[in-house]
C-alpha cells in the first residue's frame, strides 16, 4: 500500500486554514502551505 499525506493548510480552530472569505473579525484568509500549482503537479504527475 502507497499512502501519501499531504497537509495542504492549518486548521480552522487556529484561524490558519485556508479560506475563500476571511474569518469573521479578521482580515485573514489563512495560509497555504503549498502553492496551488505546485499542489496539483504533485499528484497529478505522480
């Protein structure tokens, strides 16, 4: 078996995973820890 765990953002308790809209009382819309291309060549060429 091929597994592969790939943590893509934070978590939402944080206030570190990634959204479309901002939190609510904030000006953050998260972090990425992966640049979305980078993401899909990872497992699309793999």
């Amino acid at each position: 078996m091929n597994i592969v765990r790939i943590f893509a953002d934070g978590v939402i308790e944080a206030g570190i995973g990634a959204l479309m809209e901002p939190y609510v009382g904030a000006n953050n819309f998260g972090d990425l820890n992966w640049d979305p291309e980078t993401l899909k060549n990872s497992y699309i060429n793999n």
